[in-house]
C-alpha cells in the first residue's frame, strides 16, 4: 500500500526503504508536449518562465514608470504619435480618434479605448499638475463623468509635452523598432523637467505598485538647482526646497514634517489631504461652511451622495443639509443644524467620516535606467533625472558637433571652389565625370588653409596628397546654385565658417568639463522654471499646509438635542418615532395586514437593541428613526436583519445591565449589555443557533432566579447563579425536554414569588415553589393551576 504525505510543496511517497518506486513531482517532471516539435520540458519550468515573462513585461511596460522622464510606455508612444502628427501646442487640433489610431496602428498594439483613456487622462487639469495634451472637447470632469467619445474630442500638444520630447531629432536618446520593426520610437524621452514627480504617477504590476503623488516644478527645479550645487546634499535640506506634493485639485496637507521626511527618505509613507474650506457669515449670527477644494482623485458626484448618507442617517447630527453650488470652480455649500455649532466640530467629524479627508500612498518604484524596479527616495528620483539630463546633453552636444564638422568640411570646398572659380566651371562644362575630376585636382588651397587654422584638422589636409576635394566637397560643389557664386556669398561662407569655429570650441570645451555641462543643465532648468514655475499660469503651488488638529471624540448622544419620543414597531418590523411620551395603551394605525408589537417611552438620545431570531443583536439610534406622522420604515433597511429572521425583542440599551438570552433548543446564558452593541449594520452575533433552532428569548434579569416553561407545560425554577455570564455561544442547557423546546423563560425575586397573568388579565402570584425548584438541566413538573394556556409568563 502506497502513502502520500502532504506538505505546502509537494506529494512525498512514503515506502518501505526495501522497495523502490519511482514517482515524479507533479511539478517538477510532468511535461508539456510542443505541438509543433514535439519536444516537451517540465511543467513547472514551462509554467515559470511563462510566468516570468509576463510579469517582466507588466513591470516593465505597462504599470512602472521610468524614472527619467516618468512616463510609461501608453504615455510615451501617444506623445510621439502626436508630434509626429505635428500637433504642436501652437497648431490645429486634431480628432482624438486619429491619434489614438495612430498610436495603436504604429506603436502600441492594444485597444483604442484603454489608448484614448491614457490619452484623455493626460488633458485633465484635475487629474495632472501639468497637463500633455490640449483638449478641446468634452475630456471628462472632477464630478467622475468619463470623456465623450474619440470621435468627438480633438487635441494637441502642449508646451510642456514639447519640453519633454526637445532633442528627438538631435539623438538625445535611443531609438528602438516598433512592435512589428516597421517603425522606430523612443526609448525615453529627453525630458527637460522632472516629470515623474511633477505629474505623479500610478499602476498595479506583478508583485509590486506604485503611487507617486504630483509636486510643484518649480520646487523641483529648485531642488535640482541645489543638487547640482551640493550633491551631497542631506534629506532635510531637499524637504526644505520640496515640502510637499502638490495636488491639482489643491486641498490642505496636515501630514507632521516628520512623518513627511520619513517618506521620501524611504520612498514609502503617506500623505493627510484636507479639503479646503471656510465660513462665510449669512448675518444675523447664522453661518455656513463653503468647501473651495477637494482632496486629489475624490469625485465630487460621490463626495455629495456620500455627505449626502450621512445626514439621512444622522451619523453627523451637526450638518442639516448640503448643496453642490459649482460652476468651473468647487463650491460645496454645507449648513449647520443650529447656529450654535461649532464650525471645527462639525469639520472634525466630517473629516473622519468623508472623503472630505484621505490619505494619498507613496510608494515611489520606479524603473531606474528603464530596466529595474526600485523603490527610490526623493534624492534618487531626482538624481536619476539629473544624470539622464547629463547624458541627453552629451549626445546632444555630440550630434551637434558632428553636424558642425560636416557643415565646415562644405564649406572648406565651397571657399575653394571660390578661389579656384574658373577652373570648377571648365570641369564642370567640358569633363565627363566632374565628380571624379573635382576629386583628383591639385588646387591652389593656400587661403583655405589661412582661414581654416584652428583647433579643428580641416578634411582637405587629410585628402591624399594634400590637393584633392573630397567627395562630400565635390558633391556639394556639384549641387550649388550659380546664383551662389557671388562675391558677396564667398564673404558670408567665411563669416559662417568662423561662427561654426567658435561654436564647436566651445562644444569641444563643454564635452570635456564635467562642471561645465552641470552648468549649462542648470541654464536650461531655470529656462524651464521660467515658462513653467511661479508667477506663471498654472505654475504656483495649489495645496498648503497645515497642522492636523484632531477633533476629540464626542459621543453622538451629545450632540443630540434630548427630546421625549415613543417608539412603535409593528409585527411586520416597520418602526416609528413619535414625538412626546404617549399612552402605551393608545390607538394606533398601522398597514393593513400589521398590528403593533413593540412600544415603549425612550429618548432621542438613547439607543435601541434588535434582537432577532438568528441570535444577532442590532444597534439602532433613536434620532435615525423616521418620525411618527406615517407608518414609520421597515427595520430591516436600517440593519441587515435577513428576510427569514424574526425580531424576538426590542428594548432600550441600558448601561451595565444583564439580558438573559436563550434558544428555542432550550440553551441558554447571561450576558452584559455592553457586549451586544453592535458598530456596523450587521450586527454582533451573540447565541449561536444552528438548523431549526432559533433564537428565542431576550429579557433583562431583574431577580435572583430563573423560570422556565416548555412547550410541554413543565415548569422549572432554579437559582440565577447557576447560568454562566458569557459574550458569546451556544450557552447551556436550562431545561430538559423529551420533546418540543423552550417555549418562555424570565426571571424573578425568589422571595416575590413568580408572577404571571391569567387570561382575563390579573396578576397571579405563585408564591411557593418548591414543587418546581429543582438543579437546572432537570425537566420540572407540570404548570400551577391557573397558568396561562399559550405558556407565557406574561
């Protein structure tokens, strides 16, 4: 017989150690057959590197970010198309249909509705802090409306999207094909600002995320500034120049300083975002709270339903009621119940119960060097930019001085074909191959080398024998334009010759001073801090700071004017609140089919325990019930009693106080109010019922004894102190019975005796028991004589 053992790894046969069985891992060796080869390789190394690939190209190419100019591939490719489509930020708009096709007909092979998304995502001033894409149209609203559709909507670049993508036709950066080798795209963006953290960014991959909030550009900047001053500059001096994120939709930070430090130091932390508000005097001592802001991705529409909930619920009996008065800007109108509330207090409460405050992640993983995540701190972020920067100024500068030699190498055969005028014309009419001929003629290039003396080795000198133009000189000779051979021409080409010299000293200068080029990327910085940075639209910092105050917690029942009420629930649970304390006894209306079960005096203060007959205990403020003028709500909206459970009893919380609980199994115990109160809608399971057996019994404890009938009219008295106190559980059995369950129990004074009503209604009182005093558990005798017929106590 064969025996396998479990474990969380694998299936290991257990066998004797004189037999041999031989069997493979389920994992290890099962094979896959290749359809087209029909080699085969094990499962789990199949399944690994399947898996494997795919969670490198979620990371790589969907979700992270690149660290140096803080887009991810969507993003990238969409901004090419689109100046590729020459959408510049000073042209026509074009429809966002066409760019989106473009995009996924040339660089990214997926759908056009995931495309147009990124794209719209990127027009939206509340959802970036610097906008790429210009749009005209209908690109969706704070409130959470979605965008119409592509072919409606139009867009273009804008200046920061230029920015971003300066240098593409001077090699600044990698080209690499297209998904099909149709086409090539860059690799990353040049990047003239660091848009990672000026734009923010976000996404899910395998096995990791990220969320980086937007920043101010121009505190960026100002970092990057010093950086390139101090490199070793410290954590705290960067949080000086960057105190915060910026949020497009403004709103107030109350996140401490060092909680903040902590977090781009590490790369991970969290940020408090208030909205931002104000009171504004009505006269007359009346007042309202205006919100102006709202915290970063919170949409308005639900921010209002859920302010909304709140007062149908009056879980902030504070706010009477709020309106949405926004136009282009936010105006969220929310009034007091009384002009005697405090502002901050109603402000307070509604921070810890809205998305009138939230708290935004930071977990900066990024792809550094666009090949491996990382979690990376301010200063690394920053850094990678910095020496990106560095590079796409060195290949800049390179390409430059690459097109700067070409350039004077025409113009060194231009100069001496001016020198040389009448000999250029006869070859060029009479030779048959002029190319050739240009190529091999001995020219006077005494002048052309007086002029070309200059760090820069002229392409002439290095011709074979000294004489002959190359083919780059005769090609352009042969291409130049008679009107060209002016006097006046031969002095430009000079005066240009000389401006290229100079340029390409100082390109030469540049590549080989390290402080130098830091020097000039901190010319280009503040170039960009000047379009972009403070005093420009936009460009001012939107979210401020404060200190986060906390609002003590104050019971509701304080803030709740006391009032008499009585509250009536029907049989089929529809339940009211009728002001003042009315006669118990009174007439009442109900729906037709219903009748009243429950009634009883309470205040708006109080709460209201619903026992049902799950053996779940819920919690009901008075001041939530529906007032008393129709036939009041059905319980069950307010909490989530399940159709099929019945309420058993409904009475007013009292502190301290004892309920006896039992099920119709006849098991049973003691329990504390203060452990039935529920703080969700679900309510706080307390017996635990099972199949048929339902809960059945819920009274407070008043005496010192317990009484117990069954549905077999046996009655059973025994001391109280014999049932445990417990929180939770099925309890222990109160009486026994052969057949049916418990069908009442209650508790009393021994010495009173136990009371009952007959029924015509009087009051009759067994005063001794010691015929059905008996241990608990025991199956009692047979009820008094004049006992009630349905086998209730009362």
């Amino acid at each position: 017989m064969l025996t396998l053992c479990l474990s969380n790894r694998d299936f290991t046969p257990m066998v004797p150690a004189d037999r041999k069985l031989f069997m493979p891992d389920p994992l290890d060796d099962a094979v896959q057959p290749a359809p087209d080869t029909g080699l085969t390789e094990p499962l789990r190394r199949a399944l690994g590197e399947r898996y494997l690939s795919y969670a490198l190209s979620t990371i790589m190419n969907r979700a992270l970010p690149d660290a140096r100019d803080g887009l991810k591939p969507v993003h990238r490719r969409i901004l090419y198309a689109m100046r590729e489509l020459k959408l510049s930020s000073t042209g026509g708009f074009r429809k966002s249909a066409k760019i989106s096709g473009d995009v996924m007909g040339n660089y990214h092979p997926h759908g056009d509705a995931a495309i147009y998304d990124a794209m719209a995502r990127l027009a939206q001033d509340f959802a970036v802090r610097y906008p790429l894409v210009d749009g005209q149209g209908n690109f969706g609203n704070i409130d959470g409306d979605n965008p119409a559709a592509a072919r409606y909507t139009e867009a273009r670049l804008t200046a920061a999207a230029e920015a971003l993508m300066e240098g593409l036709t001077e090699n600044a950066v990698d080209f690499r094909g297209n998904y099909d080798g149709t086409l090539t795209e860059p690799a990353v963006l040049p990047a003239a600002f660091p848009n990672l953290l000026a734009n923010g960014s976000s996404g899910i991959a395998v096995g990791m995320a990220t969320n980086i909030p937007p920043h101010n550009l121009h505190e960026l900047i100002e970092a990057c500034l010093y950086m390139i001053r101090t490199p070793g500059v410290s954590d705290e001096k960067l949080v000086d120049l960057v105190p915060g994120p910026d949020f497009p939709t403004g709103g107030v930070l109350v996140e401490p300083r060092e909680n903040i430090l902590a977090a781009y130091r590490t790369g991970r932390g969290s940020f408090r975002l208030r909205a931002r508000w104000e009171v504004e005097e009505l006269g007359r001592g009346q007042w309202q709270v205006v919100v102006t802001e709202i915290p970063y991705q919170v949409q308005k529409s639900k921010l209002i339903e859920r302010l909304a909930e709140l007062i149908q619920t009056r879980k902030i009996p504070l706010l009477a009621d709020v309106r949405d008065e926004s136009a282009e800007d936010v105006r969220i109108v929310l009034e007091p119940r009384a002009k005697t509330v405090e502002p901050e207090m109603m402000m307070g409460m509604l921070f810890k119960n809205s998305d009138l405050e939230i708290r935004f992640g930071l977990n900066m993983n990024v792809l550094i060097d666009g090949l491996t995540p990382k979690v990376c701190s301010l200063k690394e972020v920053l850094r990678a930019f910095l020496d990106h920067r560095r590079e796409v100024l060195a290949r800049r500068s390179q390409h430059r001085l690459e097109r700067i030699d070409h350039r004077l190498e025409v113009l060194e055969g231009f100069i001496t074909a001016f020198l040389n005028l009448d000999r250029v014309i006869d070859i060029i009419r009479y030779d048959d191959q002029p190319k050739q001929a240009l190529m091999a003629e001995d020219w006077d290039r005494d002048h052309v080398r007086a002029v070309s003396e200059r760090d820069y080795r002229s392409p002439l000198s290095e011709a074979l024998g000294g004489g002959g133009l190359t083919e780059v000189q005769a090609e352009a000779i042969l291409n130049m334009r008679l009107r060209s051979l002016r006097r006046l021409e031969e002095l430009e080409l000079l005066k240009e010759q000389d401006a290229l010299m100079q340029e390409r000293a100082g390109l030469e200068d540049l590549l080989a001073s390290e402080e130098l080029q830091w020097k000039s990327i901190a010319a280009q910085l503040r170039e960009t801090r000047k379009l972009m940075g403070h005093g420009t639209p936009g460009g001012d910092r939107r979210t401020g700071f404060a200190e986060g105050t906390e609002i003590p917690d104050v019971p509701i029942e304080a803030m709740i004017e006391r009032e008499p009420i009585t509250i009536v629930c029907s049989e089929m649970g529809w339940i009211r609140a009728m002001k003042g304390h009315i006669a118990l006894d009174s007439e009442l209306k109900f729906k037709d089919g219903d009748k009243g079960r429950f009634i009883l005096h309470a205040e708006t203060t109080d709460r209201i325990l619903v026992f049902g007959s799950n053996g779940r205990f819920y919690t009901v403020s008075a001041t939530s019930l529906p007032g008393g003028r129709g036939m009041g709500e059905p319980l069950r909206l307010m909490v989530d009693l399940p159709n099929e459970a019945q309420i058993v009893a409904l009475h007013l919380y009292r502190p301290e106080r004892r309920l006896l609980v039992a099920s119709s199994a006849g098991d049973g115990f003691v329990v504390n109010e203060d452990e039935v109160l529920a703080q969700t809608r679900a309510g706080k399971q307390v017996l635990n019922v099972k199949g048929d057996v339902a809960a059945r019994i819920c009274k407070p404890v008043t005496g010192d004894a317990v009484a117990v009938v069954g549905d077999n009219r046996k009655v059973l008295v025994f001391p109280l102190d014999e049932l445990p106190e417990m929180t939770r559980g099925k309890g222990v059995r109160l009486q026994k019975y052969k057949d049916g369950g418990l069908s009442d129990a209650t508790t009393f004074v021994m010495e009173a005796g136990l009371s009952w009503k007959d029924p015509a209604g009087r009051t009759r009182t067994q005063s001794d028991l010691a015929d059905w005093t008996a241990k608990r558990a025991t199956a009692g005798r047979m009820a008094p004589r004049g006992f009630p017929r349905d086998n209730m106590f009362n």
